[in-house]
C-alpha cells in the first residue's frame, strides 16, 4: 500500500496538453472567488447586488474588448466558444433565410464549426468547404473561387488546435469583403497567444473563449462588428443586447478579464519563452527515424507540435506516455473518443494509414526546459518499443510524398 502511494507521489506528472485545456491561473480564481460568495448578484437586479455584478460584468467586457481591438457593445458572452461558434453560424443563418445564406468554411475546422456547417446544410442551407495545402494553410485560389459564386459568411479558424497552423486572416478577411461575405474567425486557439486586431484583419465576427488561456471553463465570447446583424440562438429576458439571454455568468465573465489582462502582459515573453522550447523539441523529435511534422514549419502557433510516427498507433503511444507521467493528445481532444481518424490530418493529404500515428504536444505556462528534456528522454524509446512489436511496421508500402522533414 505504502510504496503504491509513494510510486504515485514520486510519479512525474507532465501536463502538455494545453491546447485541450489549461489549469485556471490562481490570479484568476482569486478574482473570481467573490462573485460566488459575497457578490452574487444578478446583474439585471435593481439593488445594490445587482449593480455590483452588473459594473462588473461592464468592466470585463471592456478588458476582454480591448485585447481584440474591438468596442466593448461588440462583444457579447456566451457559455463557449461552441456556442460562439454556434451563435455567428446559425445565427447569420438564420437572420439571412436560406434564399440569401451561403457559408463557406475550411476543411481543417474545429467540430463545433464543422458540425454546425453540416447540421446547416441539412437542414437545408448552402455550404461549401474550401481545401487547404499540405501545411493546413487555406487554398485561397480556391475561397476566391467560391467568394465569385456568391458566399455570405466565410468562417475559417484562425489558428488550428490540432497542428497549430495559422491562416492569414487580413488577407482572407479582405477577400471576403471585396465580394461583400461577412468574415467570422474562430480564434479560440490563438487569442492571447498571438496578437488580433479585429479591425486590421478585417474580422467581422470572431470567437473566442477563457480555458484555452487559463481563465474558467464555460464561458467564451462572440465579437460582433457593429452593423453585422445575427439572430440570437437564446429568446428570453434580452441579456447581452438581446444576443444571448441568460443570466449572466458573472464570476465567469469575471474570471474571463482577469485571465485576459494577464495575458496582455504575459503573452509576448511567453510566446517567445515556448518558442524556444518548442523549436529545440521539435529539431530532437525529427531525428527519430521515419518522423514527420504536421502542419506548417512556421506559419504556427509558438506552443502546439504536431508529430507524425510512421508504423506506430497515436493511443499506444499516448497510453505509455501517461504511465511516465506525461499527458499529451492524438490532436484534438474533442474527437479522440469516437476513435475516428482527424479530419483534420486528412484534409491535409496524409494518407490513411499514416492518420493513426500522430501525437500533439502543447505547451503552456509550467513547462520547462526540463520538462522537454524529459519527454525527449521518454519519447524516442516508446517509440523504439512500440515499432518493434507493430505489425505494420514490416509491411513497408508507404510512398513519402507527403512526408517533409523539416
Ligand atoms: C477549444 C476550442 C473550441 C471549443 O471551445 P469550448 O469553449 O470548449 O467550447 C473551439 N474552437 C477551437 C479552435 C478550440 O481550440
């Protein structure tokens, strides 16, 4: 018994799973804590609670507003990015009517655009996915071709969650705008991680989101340029300027602000901290033999690695690195439990039998350099291990066309 409880408190537990989800900055729950306990008004309360939450709620959406370069009236907060995400689709669905929508989006979508835009589509509306390159980075010869056959709202996520790839949204978002589309971006990925300026971008909606930058689970935001009109996916009592009823979130919303002023001054040197420390991963991963990057060599996210490992299953080789203590993902958290191969890695060109072999690293706040260090140590021999018992691995009838070593 003892020396089961001494091997768990000895274990090193590696976290570098950031991009699924990141530990809630103790600033932040410190911050959020009142508004549960002692300031649990409802904003829209005439009393003296209800103000409190209300001035609060006020003060958020303008922190939250100016990391984006927006007007705090243009944010509106949601329960997620899902929802935000949601909420631009379905609700510029809806207030245009099918005659009149058409919604193109990209083959490397999170699921919460891309089964929105399917669901759409059922029910009847016009959809059209644009292909990406072999990096993840979108065919815009292809979006212009479709912006010439009319298209109203063009969503393409601005950093991709599993490879980290990262589209040039000014250029898109102009593109759109010649042709009269609106630009929705889900920016869940790289807000606070890289900078965003809705108005230079040309950005007319955007998504964005707290537990991807240490803030609260639940609770995310939808920009909405002024004069974009969306219909609400919520009726009720007209919260969030009638965009989104339900009573307000507030330690969330709280929580939401705090995280992102952290993130104004942490962001730049944290950036180029996990820069460094994901470029010297990344340079020792390659040398294992028959070992690829997905996604971009540089047009990525500073902490999201994505590895292809010929002849090797991603969830072997996640099971045995959690049993040394490191907890990594196959790509995007939110598929991983229907087992299905990543849409993602497909639209990319990899071939089937390569899809299965991937493993995303990301990193985040607590990883060190010795941290790398370790996984560097572990990683090679795993899959030294796993490629001497893979059948696959005899079978040698892969070509390499899509195989860079960069
Ligand atoms: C995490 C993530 C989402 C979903 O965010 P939730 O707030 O968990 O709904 C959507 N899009 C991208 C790109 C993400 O990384």
């Amino acid at each position: 018994m003892i020396s089961v409880i001494k091997a768990i408190v000895m274990m090193r537990k590696l976290y570098v799973d950031y991009a699924a989800t990141t530990p809630l900055d103790p600033k932040v729950f410190k911050a959020m804590k009142p508004y549960f306990t002692e300031m649990y008004g409802n904003a829209s309360s005439i009393h003296s609670y209800g103000i409190e939450a209300k001035q609060a709620i006020a003060k958020s959406r303008k922190i939250v507003a100016e990391l984006l370069t927006a007007e705090p009236e243009e944010l509106i907060f949601t329960g997620s990015a899902t929802e935000a995400n949601n909420t631009a689709l379905k609700g510029h669905a809806f207030k245009q009517g099918k005659e009149k929508a058409s919604i193109a989006i990209s083959s490397i979508e999170h699921d919460c655009v891309l089964n929105t835009a399917i669901w759409l589509e059922q029910q009847g509306y016009r959809v059209t996915t644009i292909p990406v390159d072999k990096y993840g980075l979108l065919k815009l010869e292809e979006l212009k071709k479709a912006l010439r056959k009319s298209v109203s709202l063009v969503s393409i996520i601005h950093a991709n969650n599993e490879i980290g790839t990262i589209q040039p949204l000014k250029e898109i978002g102009n593109l759109c705008h010649e042709h009269n589309a609106l630009f929705h971006t889900d920016a869940a990925q790289s807000f606070g991680k890289i900078p965003i300026n809705v108005k230079k971008m040309n950005i007319d909606l955007m998504t964005i989101n707290a537990h991807k930058i240490y803030g609260p689970k639940g609770v995310g935001a939808l920009y909405v340029r002024k004069g974009v009109e969306i219909d609400p996916l919520l009726h009720g009592g007209g919260h969030e300027f009638g965009l989104r009823s339900s009573t307000e979130n507030v330690p969330g919303i709280v929580g939401f602000a705090k995280a992102v002023e952290l993130r104004k001054k942490e962001m730049g040197p944290e950036a180029t901290r996990l820069r460094k420390l994901k470029n010297h991963l990344v340079k020792e991963i390659l040398n294992i033999e028959d070992t690829y990057l997905n996604g971009h060599p540089k047009k990525n996210l500073p902490n999201i690695a994505n590895f292809r490992f010929s002849y090797i299953e991603g969830e072997s080789l996640l099971l045995l690195l959690d049993k040394e203590g490191i907890a990594a993902s196959t790509g995007s958290a939110c598929s991983s439990a229907t087992g299905k191969p990543s849409h993602v890695l497909s639209a990319l060109g990899i071939k089937p039998e390569e899809l299965h072999g991937s493993l995303r690293l990301s990193l985040g706040k607590k990883n060190t350099q010795a941290d790398i260090d370790y996984i560097l140590n572990i990683i090679p021999k795993i899959v030294k291990r796993l490629r001497s018992i893979s059948p696959i691995k005899k079978i040698k009838t892969w070509t390499s066309q899509h195989n860079q070593k960069i």
